[in-house]
C-alpha cells in the first residue's frame, strides 16, 4: 500500500496549529479573520508559514501514522525519515517540492529552505469550502421629491363642520336622557337615573396564627466546608472524566496561548470541556488527566467522533 507522507501532513494541518516534519522543518498557522477586499469578502483561513529550526520528533506524525495505517511506531519514523531523505534530493536536483494544499519549498541561492505557502491558504473546519462572496455595489436613485399640495379651506366649510358637530351634540343629549311622564298629561320631568352599587360580599378574614419557635428554625452552615465539597466533585472536563494524573488526553496543540483560548472555546460550544496545559512552547487542549493511560485510552472512546483521533501524551515534571 502506498502511503503519501505529504497527504498526511495535509489532514494533520486541518487540526493542529503546529505539525512538525521530524529532520525537515515545523508548519505552523497563523488565524486570519474574515476580511474585505474590493468588493469581495473573504472567509477566516489560517495561513501557513515554515519554521526551518524545529527539526525534533515530537511524535505527532509518527503516532498518526501508525494509528491510521495499522504500522509501529518505528515503522513510521523509517516511513518519515525516507521520505525527508527523497524531499532534499528533489530539492538537490533543482525541483521543486509541492506539499499539496499547504504550499512548495525550492532552494535560495545559499541553499536554504525557502517556503511558499498557497495563496487560498487552509480554512478552518467550519468554514470548509466556503467561497469568497462578491458584493455588487448598490445604485444609488435620485427619487423625486412628493409634492404636497396645500388645501384651502374657506370660511363656509368652516360654518359647515360647526354646526354637523353642534347637531351631533344635540342628538348624543336627546338620546341618551330618557323623559318620562308624570300624571299630568301636560308636564314633562327628566328621569333622574339612580346608581345602585351591588351589595359587597362578606369576607371572612381568619387570624394567623403566630408562629412557634419550632416553625423558626435555620439551618447553620459552614460556607468554607461547602466550598470544599463543592470543589471536590467540580470536575474542569464533562461528567465522567477523570481529571487527575501525570498523563492527559490531548485532541489539539497551538503555538500560542491565544490561539489555545479560542479553540478552547471553540470546543466549548460544542459541548467539549477542555483546559490548555503548557508544554515548552506548545500549548495542548486536554479533556482528561490520568495516571493510567488505558484509562484514557478507554475515556478517548467516549469523545464524539470527530474527536477520536485524540493521543495520551505525559506532562512534564
């Protein structure tokens, strides 16, 4: 089967802020947000850069490979070790190297590793195969102005609404007095309207009874002890991590702090507790500690799946 190191390195640079290439160089993104140019927005990408001087084996590839292609630890490092071996000679013959998606190195003129990365560069996951939006400007319309027309009104309309509104007044008085007559067939007497309020209801209002001393009783309680116990089963990771150990369960590393608390609160968001344990010049995102690494490997099981690919790494004393 053939494995493509360079592919591998792609799919790593999805995940992880830092990959490094053991004998050849480190790759490293950088966050850029979303930003407009002309009239076109673009979407947040992280762009790459190379650092020559971290040539170490942090393990990251190796373990990937092996994980992923069924093969040992050792397997991997010859894996990784031909392949450098096969870059510089491609370098040595004046070719350029192509790493995918991530960009090409050539040699300067003083034989040094010089790298281009792609101009699109490698979007976050998501914002994945998202294109740039073009914005087409808007046409401006000089609309022309509503004219109002002013309406005259003239001292006999004026007449006319004064009296529709004194004969309005008239019939609202006549209609709503009724008259009745007395025995007289020759007077007439306004109906003088009683108001009769209805008989309010009889409340019964029954005494409190007064309170005993046993009905006033509070509960004394010692705030420091509370706080104790209630930091002995807050957990910093989800229900069912273990949280204590010289070993933890890393689903991420940055090259910087900021970049930690952003994918720290990334995960949080979706519904993965985390906190950033330093490590060098590395940050990882853990989301358990142990000090047994069958635990975690088993803890590792319980992630959703997109998280799986997770790795036990041991902290530093």
């Amino acid at each position: 089967m053939m494995i493509s190191l360079i592919q591998h390195i792609e799919y790593l640079m999805m995940y992880h802020d830092c990959v490094v290439v053991p004998g050849w160089g480190a790759l490293i993104a950088n966050y850029r947000s979303s930003e407009v140019n002309g009239n076109t927005i673009e979407h947040p990408k992280r762009i790459i850069s190379f650092n020559s001087s971290i040539t170490h084996n942090d393990g990251m590839i190796a373990n990937s490979l092996s994980r992923r292609h069924a093969m040992t630890y050792d397997q991997a490092c010859e894996l990784i070790s031909n392949n450098v071996r096969a870059f510089r000679q491609q370098l040595a013959s004046g070719t350029e190297v192509a790493f995918g998606h991530v960009g090409y190195f050539k040699l300067t003129a003083d034989n040094k590793l010089d790298f281009m990365p792609m101009n699109a560069g490698i979007a976050l996951n998501e914002f994945f195969g998202l294109s740039p939006i073009n914005i087409n400007p808007q046409e401006q319309r000089d609309d022309a102005a509503a004219i109002i027309t002013p309406q005259l009104i003239t001292w006999r309309d004026r007449i006319k609404v004064a009296a529709s509104a004194a004969a309005i007044l008239a019939l609202g008085f006549l209609f709503s007095t009724p008259a009745i007559f007395n025995a007289s067939t020759q007077t007439a007497s306004l109906n003088v309207m009683e108001l009769r309020t209805q008989p309010s209801h009889n409340i019964d209002v029954k005494p409190v009874s007064k309170a005993t001393s046993n009905d006033m009783k509070f509960a004394v309680v010692d705030e420091n002890k509370a706080q104790e116990e209630k930091a002995a089963f807050e957990s910093p990771f989800n229900d069912g991590m273990p949280c204590n150990g010289k070993y933890s369960l890393v689903i991420n590393t940055c090259h910087n702090s900021q970049r930690a608390e952003q994918m720290i609160d990334y995960y949080a968001k979706h519904g993965i507790k985390a906190i950033v344990v330093t490590r060098g010049e590395y940050h990882d995102i853990v989301v358990a500690q142990s000090d047994s690494k069958q635990e975690l490997k088993e803890v590792k099981q319980l992630l959703p799946k997109r998280y799986r690919k997770a790795w036990v790494s041991k902290q530093k004393s």
